[in-house]
C-alpha cells in the first residue's frame, strides 16, 4: 500500500481508502459479521483512511468503524465522517451552530471517540458556500477540540471550486473515476496549488466499473441502484455516476480490452484514479473481505500506459460525457 498526504493536515493516508457507505445501507442486504471482517482486512492490507457519514445506517456504518477500528490499539488509523443530511428538510438554513453541535456530538458517541479525525459537510445545498458563518462554525468546533480538520463532499466541480474559497477546508469529496473527467479538467489543479487533498468518491460508479454487472442484474427494494435510478430520493449523479444504465454497460464493455493482464476490472478502475497525483485517496466501498483485499491491491500494480489512458478518455468522451459533463 502506498500512501499520499491528506491537504495539510501532516497525515498519509492510503491511496485506496475504505468508503463506508455500503456497510451502513442503502446496498441492499448488508450483515454486520461480513462488514467487520471486510473493515479489519482493510485495516490489515494497509488501508488507514475510513470514510462515514451519520447518515449512512443512521449510524450503523459510524459505529461498525468504531467497533473495527477498536482491534487495531496501536495502529493510527483516519475517521472522516459527514454531517448534514440528516437535515429534513435539507436546507442551507439548516447548516447552522446549534444543527452542528448536535451532529458532532452524536457522531463522537458513534465512533466512541473524543474528537473527530475529519468532518465533512455532506453534499450541502449550494447556497452554504455563500454563508462565511457555517465555516466559522467549524472553525470554532476545530477550536473547542470536537474536531481536528474538516472538509467537504460535493456534487459538482463548481461547488468543489467554491469550497477553496475557505481558508480551513483541508479536503474536497468529490465523484471521480472513468465516468467522470470533468474534475480533473476544471478543479484538481487549483486543489492541488491550494494544497486541499481530494478524496475521489463513487470510485466504482455504483458497481458499474467493477465490470461484473449485465444486462441480466437485478437490484433490492433497498438498494439505491433500484429506488434511486431516475434520483428520486437523492442527486442521480450517486447512482451509476449517473450514467444511463445502457450506457454504463457498453462503456464497460469497450473498456474491456485496455485491462493489463492480470488485473481486475475494478483493479484497472482504481489504478486509473490513482494516475492522477492530485487524488489523495479513492474511497471505493466493500461488503465482503474478498472485496476489500482487492480494492487495496490496486495500489501495488503499476501505472498504466499513455495508450490506455487516450483509450478510456475517447470511450468517456464519445459515450459518457453527452450524459454527465455540463450537469456536474
């Protein structure tokens, strides 16, 4: 495992990082058992970055990470959890002192900690990065010591480009893998000068750039590639990066080809990510051991050549970018 630092926070963490979304819900069948056991494999295969949030299992992914990171006493390993979506309505009037208070505290209980490694506001409206006030309410929680660093998760590269305008923010959340080009056109080299880190979520579009999904796969009631396909509950762009499904797989398929021998599609996906020296980590999710073993193998096999990456830049901009380019 290879590391890069986190902004400027002083911290290395792990090019292939753990994103905790799956293992708290909204994945369909998850079991507890299975994600401690892809968490500690994660742990032992080098990974010492977790990405939660509160909303994810309300709760239960915070305190599975809590439960995993407990067998590893001696090791430092980095929680990153987010605040915000728990706001209902979701409203920028609802990014606020007292709202902050009461996430923090709830998330210190989850993860059983005295202090937040990293917290994130988690995909805001957009009218907050017009309000100086919520990030001197994180300026004044960094104060009181109920957290050490913070940043943001946003949807779109505007937002992302927003957020540089405060001092403090130390990371950018942002959807980054081969559906998604757009950031590092407009925004990775203005993070990378303002010494912001970039944590590269969706990595696997939904499943999609794991190469395993067909025409054929079918998806659980609780399962957000099936209640959220059109973005009925939350931005469509989380499901499949919001790529029409159709599409996904014939760009995967096109794909196909340009994978080096010996590496696995979501291997290939993961290693082209990391091609890009701005990204400090890729956040990619696992439910099972197996899984997390093979994500944090990505970061031992080597770069890929010039011709793949022209390869999968032709394949994104003839099939993917009409669907996702100028919308995020």
């Amino acid at each position: 495992m290879k590391y890069r630092p986190l902004g400027r926070t002083g911290w290395l963490v792990s090019e292939i990082s753990f994103g905790a979304w799956a293992i708290g819900g909204s994945w369909g069948k998850v079991d507890d058992r299975d994600s401690l056991a892809a968490l500690r494999t994660a742990i032992e295969s080098g990974m010492n970055f977790i990405d939660t949030a509160d909303v994810y299992g309300d709760g239960r992914s915070e305190r599975l990470v809590a439960d995993a990171v407990r067998d590893f006493p001696g090791q430092r390993i980095y929680i990153a959890t987010k605040a915000g979506r728990l706001l209902n309505p979701h409203t920028a009037s609802g990014y606020n002192r007292a709202n902050f208070g009461a996430f923090v505290d709830r998330s210190l209980a989850n993860l059983k900690t005295d202090a937040l490694d990293l917290l994130q506001l988690h995909c805001p409206p957009p009218e907050v990065y017009a309000m100086p006030e919520v990030f001197g309410a994180l300026d004044d929680l960094m104060r009181a010591g109920k957290i050490r660093h913070y940043g943001v998760s946003v949807e779109t590269v505007e937002e992302a480009l927003q957020a540089l305008k405060f001092p403090n923010v130390q990371s950018v959340q942002i959807i980054f893998n081969l559906f998604r080009h757009k950031p590092a056109d407009a925004f990775f080299q203005k993070a990378k000068a303002a010494q912001v880190g970039i944590l590269a979520r969706v990595p696997l579009a939904s499943g999609m750039l794991t190469g395993k999904l067909t025409k054929e796969s079918r998806f659980a009631k609780d399962d957000h590639r099936n209640f959220n396909l059109h973005g009925e509950l939350f931005d469509v762009g989380e499901t499949f990066s919001g790529v029409p499904y159709e599409t996904g797989l014939q760009a995967v398929d096109e794909l196909r080809p340009s994978v080096p021998q010996g590496m696995s599609f979501t291997q290939f996906a993961l290693r082209w990510i990391l091609m890009f020296d701005a990204v400090t980590c890729a956040i990619p999710g696992a439910k099972t051991p197996t899984q997390a073993r093979d994500n944090a193998a990505a970061s031992d096999l080597g770069p890929l050549n010039s011709g793949t990456m022209e390869r999968a830049r032709g394949i994104y901009d003839r099939l993917v970018r009409p669907h996702v380019h100028s919308r995020w």
